[in-house]
C-alpha cells in the first residue's frame, strides 16, 4: 500500500512570496498575498506558527483533520507539526496573518505551568467579538 506523505511548508518558502514582510523569524502578511491554490485540498505541516484573522469573506479550513469555518473576526492559530488544509473560500475573503519560524521558539524561556499550547491545539478557530 503507498502512503501519502504530508507537504511541508517551509518559513522560507513563505518568505519568498511577493509582497510578504519579512523581519529575522516573522512574517506579516495577508491572504491577498498566497496563491489561492497553495494551501487548497490537500494536508500540509509548517514547522512554526500561523496566527491570523479574517476581516472578510469565509472560508473552510481543517486543522488537525477537524473542520472550521473562517469569518469576520475570527482568529485562527496553526502550531507547530499541526496538519491544515484549506477547503476553500469566498471570492472576498481576506484575512492578515503573522508567521512565526521555529527559531522564534527556540530558547524562549516558558513557565513550567505554560499550558496555552495546550489551550490553543484544542481550540484554534474561535470568534471575537467587533
């Protein structure tokens, strides 16, 4: 039986995309700026952290193989080795998203008792309010 393997999504390859602003281990940017077609249909891992919020628009996302919807004012957080895929979105949506690479989180010095990790991977999507 052949087994599929997951894409990567390197900080690197992100940080080649037209447009995007790159500081050291960050990236600012927003969907305008990521080919539609990059992240659609199929699984991919990225070896950092995405946070980002949709300003406009919808779109579907799966995050660790479950299914969210993406509104305005939603925020949506993808860890590191996290699987997403995108199923798809409306013509308008858009969303600003801040990267982090791995190294960000290399050395950070965290409390023993740091358990937002924890809290973020089991809720990842959710709304604010305006």
């Amino acid at each position: 039986m052949k087994k599929n393997k997951l894409a990567q999504v390197s900080f690197e390859k992100l940080s080649e995309l037209e447009n995007v602003s790159v500081i050291e281990n960050f990236i600012v940017g927003d969907s305008t700026q990521v080919p539609r077609n990059m992240f659609n249909n199929h699984p991919m891992v990225f070896n950092g952290l995405i946070l980002g919020i949709c300003l406009k628009g919808s779109a579907k996302v799966k995050i660790n193989f479950r299914e969210y919807e993406l509104s305005p004012n939603t925020i949506f957080t993808i860890l590191p080795s996290e699987i997403f895929e995108s199923l798809g979105g409306s013509d308008d949506f858009f969303s600003e998203v801040l990267v982090f690479s791995i190294d960000f989180f290399i050395g950070l010095p965290l409390p023993e008792d740091f358990d937002i990790l924890q809290n973020i991977s089991n809720r990842p999507v959710f709304r604010i309010s305006e």
